[in-house]
C-alpha cells in the first residue's frame, strides 16, 4: 500500500527550494500580485484519505482551469451539438493564438485553447438565465463549497488588457460563430476565468471527472460518455502546445492555467492538485509539471 502522504510531501521537500520556479504571469497585471514562492499539492482519492502539503489552502486564480467546469455545463446543455461550433484536435499552438481560427473558418481546434473557451462561455450565456450567478452557483455546487467566488479584481484587469481575446471573439463574430454580443460573452468569460479556488476546492470540483460523473455529493452530473470525451480533451488539449509533453512525462488527463494551477485526475483513482504561481515558456506551471512527473513516476499511476 502506497503511502501518499509521504510520496507529496517528498515531493514538496525535493522541489521546495527550487532556484528555477520560472515567471510568474503578468499579461493579466493583477496576477502578478502573487508570489513565485507559493506551493501547494493536495490529493483526493476517490477511496481513502485526503492529503495536502504547502500551500494547499490558499486560494488562487484558476484561470483556464475553469474551461473544463465551462464545457461540463456546456455539455449537459447541448450535448453533441457543441461539436459543431468547436472541433476537438489539439492545436499545437499557444492558447491565445489566432491564425488557425482564421484559416478554419472561426471553427476554433478545441474548447481548452481561449477562442473555444469562448464559444463554450456564448453557449453557457445563451443558456443561463443569470450567467455569472449561475455558473458561480454551479461550481459551487459540483465543488460541495459555497464560500467560492469570483476575484473581481482579477476578472476587470483582463477585461482592461485581454485585447486578444477581444480578438478572438470579433473573429469568431465575424464567422458567425458567436450568437451574443462580445462584451457580454467576455464579460462571462473573464469572470469565469476569475474563479478562486484553492487546491482542495479545485480537487472537490474536479472529483465528478474522476468519479464517472458524480460529484462529491453522489449526485450524477454527466454520463460516462460525457466524462470520458472531457477527459480525453484534457489528455489531448488541456497544456496547449505542451500536451505532448505532459502525456510523456505525466501520462495523465489535465489543465492547467496562467494562475499557476494545474489539476490532474486518474479516472476511477483520484485528483491531484498542484499549485504553484511560476509558469515556464509554454504558460504551464513549472514546478507543478515536475511535481507532477515526479507523482506519477514513484507511484508508477498513469493512465498508461
Ligand atoms: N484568462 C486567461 C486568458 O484568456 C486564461 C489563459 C490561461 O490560463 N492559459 O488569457
């Protein structure tokens, strides 16, 4: 019996003092606010004991993790007809590219890069009668916590500088592949990337994907079809252009963010939750990608 507890917090000690914990995101400025030293892991098997080391309790900015909780409301919404409105192929470009959406006719590779995320949050805008509250009500709910929120600092300082997911959203406007008007699919978008979660509310909300489609309170969100074609997006698509790599080194599903974030899940085994705020070139979060190699390696659990 493994004893994971003392597998994190091994990793934690090994990784901890790291020189090299890369750059912490400054695009959106009030990111920046947030300190390169920060590390947190948490685990949530689905049979047995949480454990958590570091900075697991502090809650910080989820960004394009919540692109996953977007599309899991997308789905129960419009199922397979989401499917024409974005494609599932990862792009092997970086999450705020443009010219494929260009040459593709507004139909962006994937849900996961930010022209798909925005397709998914017009969907949810359509769909819901209060969007914001609803979509907030909704995390709440799969994540069993009610004391989650928005930082609405974080959501106006990317509305003040995310010109090119202005871009992106005009583009697919002009493709006719945006029902409602920008500012109100942004507006969504952005406070929708402004969740503030914690490691272990992140690992609560991410529980249904390992847990064939029930949440932490048993109550049945997707069907096992569903879950299973989000989770092969999050293997395929959920590091941009460094999906490969992450299957290679880490060989599990999961999505990372520019807050540092990155969760990871073992269907029918457990979540797994890193967070630390230093990203490396490709926007992915330096040490908790080397955290996460390093779990999956001594604890020989991949999906391969
Ligand atoms: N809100 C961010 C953006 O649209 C999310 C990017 C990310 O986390 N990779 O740029």
């Amino acid at each position: 019996m493994i004893n994971f507890q003392n597998v994190i917090n091994d990793i934690h000690n090994n990784l901890k003092s790291s020189e090299n914990r890369g750059v912490v995101a400054s695009y959106i400025p009030e990111l920046e606010k947030q300190s390169a030293k920060s590390f947190g892991i948490f685990l949530k098997p689905i049979n047995g004991e949480n454990c958590h080391v570091g900075d697991w309790n502090t809650p910080f900015s989820i960004q394009s993790i919540s692109k996953v909780l977007a599309l899991s409301k997308a789905i129960v919404f419009e199922n397979n007809k989401v499917w024409q409105r974005v494609d599932v192929e990862p792009s092997g470009n970086p999450f705020n590219h443009l010219s494929l959406l260009e040459l593709e006719k507004g139909i962006p590779r994937n849900p996961l890069i930010n022209a798909g995320a925005i397709v998914i949050a017009d969907i949810l805008v359509t769909h819901l009668k209060h969007p914001k509250q609803d979509f907030l009500d909704y995390v709440r709910n799969i994540a069993g916590d009610h004391t989650i929120n928005y930082n609405l600092d974080v959501a106006k300082s990317e509305q003040n500088t995310g010109f090119k997911n202005f871009a992106a959203a005009h583009l697919l406007k002009s493709f006719k592949n945006l029902n409602n008007d920008v500012d109100t699919v942004l507006d969504f978008y952005f406070h929708q990337c402004a969740l503030e979660l914690n490691c272990k509310q992140l690992a609560n909300a991410f529980y249904l994907f390992a847990n064939a489609g029930k949440c932490i309170n048993n109550k049945q969100h997707l069907s096992l079809i569903q879950v299973k074609r989000i989770n092969a997006i999050m293997l395929t698509c959920g590091f941009y252009d460094e999906a490969g790599e992450f299957a290679f080194e880490v060989g599990l599903p999961g999505k990372s963010g520019v807050g540092g974030g990155i969760v990871a899940l073992l269907p029918s085994n457990f979540v797994i939750v890193t967070w630390s705020p230093g990203l490396n070139a490709k926007g992915n979060s330096l040490l908790g990608m080397q955290a996460l190699e390093q779990f999956t390696t001594k604890t020989k659990r991949s999906i391969f």
